[in-house]
C-alpha cells in the first residue's frame, strides 16, 4: 500500500511512552461507553468489545479489504481545483515514450514486483505489466498532467534543469500519492487485524500499528512539506536551491525507477539522519530518463540537506563498476516503483535473480539495511560519467 520503502519514518519516537497500553487490559473495569483502551477514538463497545470472539479474516481477505480502503484518486498539481481540474487520469511517474517502451518484450510487458503481493509460500509475486500502463498514479487530472511534465513529454531529453527537476517532482508526487493512500488505510487496518486474538495479542498488535501509522502520518507530513516548497520551485521555475546529480551510462536500459528515500545511512552503513527522532525528513529524490545514444540515472535533493548529500557523496566515490551494480541493487532495495525488462531478468543467473528478489522483500531497508553485493555482475551498462 505505501511505496518503498520509507516504512516508519518520522518523528514517532516515545509514542509508547506517551501512549502506554496496560498489557493487563482490566477490560472488566471499562465500561461499553468509555474510550476504548487502543486510542482508535471510538467507544469501548464500537471496538474492542468482544473482539476475540470475532471470527478471524484470512490474510487475503484482510489485505483485499485494506488496499480497497486506500484507494485514491486526487490531482497534486499546486493550483488543483474544481474549478482548474480536468479528469484524474493514470498518470507515469516514468517517461513512457521513452523508458517504458526501451524496456518492453514481444509482448509489449515489462515485469516489476509492485504492488508487493504475497502468495501462499511467503515469497512476491512478479507481475507483467503492459508497458503504457505500467507505473501509473491517479495523481493528476489529463489537464495538469499534461501541462506540467510537458518538458519531458513533448521534446527529446536533454537534462536541463527544468527537466531534472520535473522527474524530482513527479517522484515525489508518487511518494506523496503512496503515503496517503497508507495514512488512508489505518482505520481499516485496525479493525482487522487482530480479530479473533486473544488480548494480549490485541495489544500487541495495536501496539505495532499505532507506531506504524504514526510514522506514516509523520512521513507524510514531512513529504508535503518538501513538496510544498518544490511547488514554489515549480511556479517560478528557479531551480537553484537544489542540487542535482547525473549518472551517466551507455548499454541496455534494462532496470528504472523513480522516487525519493529517507537517507539514513550512507551506502556502506555510515549513519545519517536519525529518522524517528527528527521531524523533517531530508529526501533523495531519484529518476531515469534516455537521451539518444545513452541514459541516466538523476538524483536530486535540496542544497540545505545535509544527509542526501552525504549519501551522493559515498556514491559517486565509488569506481565505475561498483557503481554500476549498486545502481541495480539499489531500486531492487529502495524502490517498489521499480520496472524491467524480461530478457534482462530471465537472461540472470537463477541466484542472481533470487538476490534481488530478496533485497525486494526487505520491507523496511532502513531498519534493516540492504547488504549490497558489488562484486555481483547484474548490471547491463557501463558507467561514462558522473555530472554533480
């Protein structure tokens, strides 16, 4: 439901300590009007009451139910309204015309691992998706969409600033999209997740979901923000509070993605931003686009953030083939917005693919840190030139 990976990021630490659950519950001494003891904000007997009688939902059924919670369409355009809003369409978040389609097999699919679904074995199931409706959002409306990102829809690449930025932009929208549709599903959540457990397992469970949807709620404040001020930088078209960063590579564009991280440590584990005790989060915005004859790989972040540009920083110091590689890794780590090609993927050795499949399971890479393997030969290009 949220986009990777910026799992509980954001400004909830001592959130137990001030809303502590008494794990003995007294729910005897409750009474069936009385705020219920997991804080949802409802009476006791509209909760809680009886909850463990209630008959369990299969993790199928709850997570059908939770995700059609979260549906959202809305249009993130800085002047959105009823008055200036068209249609909300499916709007890319990746350039169709020119990455999606690079990427495309016989069959025009590509292959990407979002939405991260489970099936019965525990392992994700990738998915094929048809390359014009693959990495969609229903973030804009046809009249914003096509107005705002006509700088990379209507005119070949060529990395100006007011490109770069616009593909820093539209991550952000995605992430911005991703987060709220998770804020939107807690109540949902809530109610279902510990049907049928004792109460001791209630609590443990409240307890896991209060601090992950306040982290989301944090997060998600902390993203509008930043994007309030790229709106700014949208309406003026002064891009010079922001740095950029481009990876230049030539070969198969065989792996995109695009979005923004919560950098918390440098790639070799150097540590950053403490994430849940700031509240703002410095973002690393990320996208791919093609220019003839080569492509790039653009990170983006604002001047005043120390961690993101601690994190380029280790980055770009790395030699040409180990940059290469963390670059793959990297969206398969960070990234569920992630797409690739069928040839690529099923040309990999098989424990090559199952590397990869697991850096995609990892669903909190802050937490638990990617351990990224550079000596791997997964990348299908070589790096030119870095330009930051």
């Amino acid at each position: 439901m949220q986009s990777k990976k910026g799992r509980l990021e954001g400004g909830v630490f001592g959130f137990l300590q001030q809303n502590q659950f008494d794990h003995g519950l007294g729910t005897d001494k409750l009474g069936r009007n009385d705020p219920c003891w997991c804080h949802s904000g409802k009476k006791y007997k509209r909760c809680h009451l009886g909850r463990g009688n209630e008959a369990q939902l299969p993790f199928a059924a709850i997570a059908s139910k939770v995700i059609k919670s979260a549906e959202l369409s809305t249009c993130l355009h800085p002047e959105a309204s009823a008055r200036t809003c068209g249609k909300v369409v499916a709007a890319h978040t990746l350039q169709r015309a020119r990455v999606l389609k690079a990427m495309k097999d016989q069959s025009n699919k590509v292959l990407t691992f979002f939405p991260l679904t489970y099936l019965l074995d525990g392992r994700i199931k990738l998915h094929s998706r048809g390359w014009q409706q693959a990495s969609t959002f229903a973030a804009f409306c046809d009249k914003h969409d096509a107005a705002t990102f006509a700088p990379l829809e209507t005119v070949p690449f060529s990395g100006t600033k007011e490109q770069i930025f616009l593909i820093a932009y539209r991550a952000l929208c995605w992430e911005v999209f991703q987060k709220h549709r998770a804020v939107k599903s807690g109540t949902v959540a809530r109610a279902l997740v510990d049907r049928g457990a004792s109460e001791f397992v209630q609590v443990l469970a409240q307890q896991h979901m209060s601090v992950t949807y306040a982290g989301f709620g944090k997060g998600l404040e902390s993203l509008r923000a930043t994007k309030r001020e790229m709106d700014v930088a949208f309406g003026s078209r002064e891009y010079s509070a922001f740095e950029t960063c481009e990876i230049v590579l030539d070969g198969y564009l065989a792996v995109a993605g695009t979005g923004a991280i919560t950098p918390n440590r440098t790639p070799s584990g150097v540590r950053l931003q403490e994430l849940l005790r700031i509240e703002r989060l410095e973002l690393l915005a990320f996208g791919v686009d093609i220019k003839p004859n080569q492509f790039r790989f653009l990170f983006h972040w604002s001047k005043t953030e120390k961690s993101p540009c601690a994190y380029m920083k280790e980055l770009v110091a790395l030699n040409d083939q180990e940059l290469a590689e963390f670059l793959v890794q990297f969206l398969f780590a960070h990234c569920e917005n992630t797409y690739f090609a069928r040839s690529w993927w099923e040309g990999l050795k098989s424990n090559d693919r199952e590397f990869l499949t697991k850096l995609m399971e990892n669903v909190n890479p802050y937490d638990n840190p990617p351990q990224y393997e550079l000596k791997r030969r997964l990348a299908p290009w070589r790096v030119i030139s870095r330009i930051c």
